[in-house]
C-alpha cells in the first residue's frame, strides 16, 4: 500500500470544505488587513521610515510598550500561575466567586477599565492617595502603564494555565514521593517542568494583549511625550494629524517585532514538544 | 524486609474500603492481592506505600503496618522507601529514560547522593536489566506500553527498595505483552528477592506470578494461600466463583445431604460420556461447541433446565463424536460443596 493511499483513506471526510473554509477565514480577516496596512507602508520610502523609527518620541513611545508589555506578562504569569494553582488545589468558600472575578478584565470595555483604574490610582485616589507621600507615582508615570497591562493581561494567564494544573499527573507527584523526594523537590523538579510549556502559552497570550492594549491605557499613562506615551497612542495621535505615513511606519515595526516574538516562543513550544515526543 | 498489616480499617465517608484485614507478607516473598475492582485490593497496597491513612482506632494495638517488626504507621510516603509502580506508569514525560530512572538517586539528600559517575553505572546497569539499553535518550512519550512500565519498574528498583508495591502493572496492556513481562516480572524476582506485592484482578496472573495469593472481596481478606491451595482448596463461593469459571448445582446430588448446599464443579472437573457412569451422572443435551482453544467448550443443556459448561480435551471430543443436540450424560469427578451461611 503506498503511503498516499493510507493517508487518503484515514482523512476525515469534509476535509476540503473546513480546510477552504479556514483559509478563505484567515484571509479575510487576517491576511487582508495586514496586507493592506503592508501596502500602506511600502509607499513609504525607506528612509521615511527610518526617518521615523529615529525619531527619540517613537523610540521611547516602542521601548516603553515592549519593555511594559514584557515585565506585566512576567507577572502575569507568576501571579496567574499562584492563582490557578489555588483555585484547582483548594477548596474554601468563596472560591467560585473569585474564579468568576478573574474574567472580569476579558468582558470589561477597555476605557471602562481605564477608568476605573484611574479612580484607584490617581494621585487624589483610593490607593494613589496614599502612595504619593512615598514619592510613588501611580498615574501618569511607567508604573501606571504597567498597572494598567498588568490588568487587562491576567485573566490570559490564569486561564491558560488553570486546565493545565487541573489536568496534571497527580500519580507522577505520587511517584516522585515514593522514590525519597521532598515536597519541594517534587514541586520543582515534576511538577512546575509539566506546568511549563502552558506556563509559556499564558506568558505569550498575556503579552500579545498587553502589546496591543490602548483604552485602559491612556488615561492612568497621561501619555506625557517621551515617558508614557505607549506606541498603540503615537499611531493614533499620528494619524489625528494626518500623517498616515508616520503612522504605518510604527504600525509596520510594531506589526514585525509582535510577529516575531510570538514565532520566535511558538518555535520554543515546538521545541519542547518534539524533544520530549509530546506533538 | 517482612511487611505486616494489622487489623487496618479504612473508610471514604460512609464507603468501606477496608475492613479489619490483617496480611503479613514474608521477607522475600510475592505476594499477590486478587480481587474485583472495589474490593479494597488498591487500597491495602497503597497504604502500605503510606499514601493511604488507615482509620484511627481506639485499640492501639490496631490500624499497624509494621516494616519489620517496626510500626511505620506514622511514616511519609518518601521515608517508607518502597517503590512503587502505578497502572499507568505515572514517568515523568519531561524528563529522558535515564533521567527517570534516576530520579530516585538525584534526589537524595547531599551527603548520601552518589556520585554523577555512579548514577551513570546504575542507570546502565536497570537499562540493562529492563533489556532497554540505548534507549536512555528516548522520553516516556516514544516508548510503547510495555517498555513504559519497564521503565516505570527501573526506576522504582533505582533507590533499592524494602518492597516493591505494584498496582495492576500490567493492566493497561495488550494480553501478549501482559504474559510476557508476567514472566520477565517472576525470573526478575527470583534473581533479586525483593518482598513484592502485586495488585491484580486478573486470576491467571495471581496464580502465574505469586508465591501467595491474598483473595479479596468487598473489603475483606476471603482467603490467604499458595496458588494451588485457592485454586484447589477454594474457601468460600466467592473464592471458587472468582478464580476461573465455575457450574454451580443446588445441593441434590448424594453428598449434600444437608439440603440447600451449593455444589460447585470446574468445566473441566465435569467428565462427558454417552452413557450413565454412576448415580451422580446427570443426563442432558448438548448445546454448543466451542472448538477454539486448548480443549473444546461444551455447553449441556441438563433435563431439570440448568446450563453446564464442560471442558473437553480435543481428542476425546473428537472419540465421543459429540453433535448438537446429542443426548449425553455429565459425571462430576471432583466437587466443592459450600453450606449455606447461617451467620447473618
């Protein structure tokens, strides 16, 4: 039997008619505007753009998204990790409502969230008030773009992390005990590896929402030119003054280096998955 | 090292797991729990690895498990060192065959770790023993069942262990490969003489592997013996009934005059003949033959309306010239009779 054939015949029937409809999908909704917004881009001549990426306010607007981004989607996915680890590992009451508290940040409208946070941690606000004395400024500084990516990015965390605990080798824990491990050494040396490449996925998914993040943003960042205008704001504010050049040439570098970080941690995953035979 | 289980108890909210059930199993020795699922059998083995409590008791002379003469009641599963091997394998799936196997050894506290080089020798060497050298490389997910629960045996006999704890080890594999490790698992205990117990529903491989078969059912020990002896000397119904197939007459023939015992007969305790052999032959129709096996499957289908499997051997069905539908008669050569139980 040739190989063609026993492929033929495992496949499942319909196989043409999802994989058409996938393709046409992900062109349509994908593939076209990113290939419009490429189209847009290539009018600009490459100087322009490195005109524009030489600017210090665009250079400062993309070291404080990616450097943002990267540090909330690291304690995202800590604190995410510790989140889900409680909810799948205990039982106390209460725990249903904070399980359902966590998504809270997925349905919010992102200005909403925006203001909300701006209540809390304005300088005359519920926790800004009394941070100020310490000569901590939540709003309108780094640390309220932080503040703000931290909190629409958790719930990625936590839910991509939460069924990877639930569905974790309770025997393979039992095993290591069995052969002289200590608690600790069987936290990091079995369980925490298994619960790393949904630990990456959490990470990669709480970034690429942080990197693309803008209402809840703008109002606590006060988006002061050079120290907390975020990239996704300088594209807008670029194409209020018409300037439809200067904003593809950001959209452009944002678009590439987002594409490949998220490449760059797929192929990792897939590195993982095919050493330990996991595809 | 001898492991002693004294009048333990264990219960899951209102559900009896265990019932007063006292083991003791010999240095050396291995030692097979048989039983349906829901006997207990699981829970026994994993309280002796310490990852079952038994109930507390106001007796302190009950709830024991004794390594040794020592109560280790009160021990964690990692000082108890026993190995352990699950059903399904439980590997570490992130970590190499050789890392797996040892864990064990990497684990251990500073001072009595071995060296890199020596884990490296003993590694080999279990590699060796479970026939999967070169395979060190290789992670859980690339090997097959068989070799996965090998694996799963390295490592547990890694820390060399005062008993080795097995739970259905082959009960997530194939009848072929099941047979062949069942073997490899009793020339593997004979070279090394580490006290075993073996948690099996699966009769053929008790009675194969085990120098003792521990018979249990709904949390109760039913009978301690040598595989011979619960085969052949069954102690009570579910004993017979359990281990392999049975026909079972209520008491009419001469040797149960106590009126409603039961009789139990094998199928191939029963002998066929065309003729009245003696009082005790029963006379019916033949059935069904099942030709496929060692002897044929013969299903008689007795005058007062009972059906009777009797196994013959392929030579003399083939003497007796049995069809469908023949008028045969069925002469127990050997039975076990149970008398009603009045205790209740």
């Amino acid at each position: 039997m040739s190989v063609t054939g026993t492929m033929q015949a495992r496949r499942l029937p319909g196989f043409g008619l999802t994989l058409g409809f996938t393709l046409f999908y992900v062109t349509l909704m994908i593939a076209l505007p990113i290939a419009a917004l490429l189209l847009k881009a290539s009018a600009v001549s490459t100087t322009e753009l490195i005109e524009t990426l030489k600017s210090p306010r665009v250079q400062a607007s993309l070291r404080l998204t990616f450097g943002a981004s990267v540090l909330a989607a690291l304690i995202n996915t800590f604190f995410g990790f510790v989140a889900a680890w409680t909810l799948v590992r205990y039982r106390f009451i209460g725990r249903r409502m904070i399980d359902s508290l966590i998504d809270l940040p997925f349905a919010m409208p992102t200005a909403v969230s925006g203001i909300a946070l701006m209540a809390i941690y304005a300088p005359t606000g519920l926790i800004g008030q009394h941070l100020i004395p310490w000569g901590i400024k939540t709003a309108i500084s780094p640390l309220g773009v932080l503040i703000a990516l931290v909190f629409i990015g958790f719930p990625f965390a936590v839910r991509t992390i939460q069924p990877a605990i639930e569905e974790l080798d309770i025997e393979a824990e039992q095993a290591s005990a069995s052969l002289g491990a200590s608690r600790l050494q069987t936290f990091t040396r079995v369980t925490l590896p298994s619960l790393l490449p949904a630990a990456l996925t959490g990470f990669t998914l709480a970034l690429a929402r942080a990197l693309g993040e803008y209402g809840s943003v703008i109002f606590i960042a006060g988006n002061l030119p050079m120290r907390t205008e975020i990239a996704s704001l300088l594209i807008v504010s670029r194409l209020d003054e018409n300037d439809v050049v200067g904003a593809c040439a950001i959209a452009v570098v944002m678009l590439t280096a987002t594409f490949g970080l998220l490449l760059g941690i797929q192929a990792i995953q897939w590195f993982i998955q095919r050493k330990t035979g996991r595809s | 090292m001898s492991v002693e289980v004294r009048q333990v108890n264990k219960t899951f909210g209102s559900y009896k797991a265990l019932q007063d059930v006292s083991l003791k199993v010999n240095s050396g020795e291995l030692v097979a729990l048989l039983g349906p699922s829901g006997s207990g059998k699981t829970t026994l083995l994993r309280m002796i690895a310490g990852m079952e409590v038994p109930d507390r008791s106001q007796n302190s002379e009950e709830g024991k498990i004794l390594f040794f003469n020592q109560d280790v009641a009160k021990w964690s599963v990692s000082q108890r060192q026993v190995g352990f091997v699950f059903q399904h394998y439980a590997l570490f799936k992130h970590m190499s065959v050789f890392e797996n196997i040892a864990f064990g050894l990497r684990v251990r506290p500073r001072g009595q770790r071995p060296s890199n080089a020596q884990i490296h020798d003993r590694v080999k060497q279990l590699l060796q023993l479970i026939q999967l050298e070169g395979f060190g490389d290789r992670f859980p997910m690339q090997l097959s069942g068989g070799q996965r629960q090998r694996v799963a045996l390295a490592r547990a006999l890694a820390i060399e262990p005062k008993v080795l704890l097995l739970d259905e080890p082959f009960g997530a594999l194939d009848a072929k490969v099941r047979q062949k490790l069942r073997e490899w698992l009793r020339r593997l205990h004979e070279q090394m003489h580490t006290t075993t117990i073996l948690v099996t529903h699966d009769q053929e491989e008790a009675l194969e592997v085990a120098d003792r078969v521990v018979v249990m059912n709904q949390a109760k020990i039913e009978q301690i013996g040598t595989p011979e002896e619960v085969f052949h000397r069954p102690a009570s119904e579910f004993v017979i009934d359990f281990l392999g197939s049975v026909n079972v007459f209520s008491g009419r023939s001469s040797e149960t005059l106590k009126g409603e015992s039961k009789v139990y007969v094998r199928p191939h305790e029963l002998q066929i003949s065309r003729n009245s052999i003696d009082h005790t032959s029963i006379s019916g129709q033949v059935q069904k033959i099942h030709r496929a096996g060692a002897s044929a499957k013969v299903f008689v289908q007795t005058d007062n309306d009972q059906k009777v499997r009797v196994d013959v051997p392929m030579n003399q069905l083939q003497s007796l010239e049995l069809g469908i539908g023949q008028q045969v008669f069925i002469t127990p050569m050997q039975a076990h009779v149970f008398s009603p139980d009045y205790t209740i």
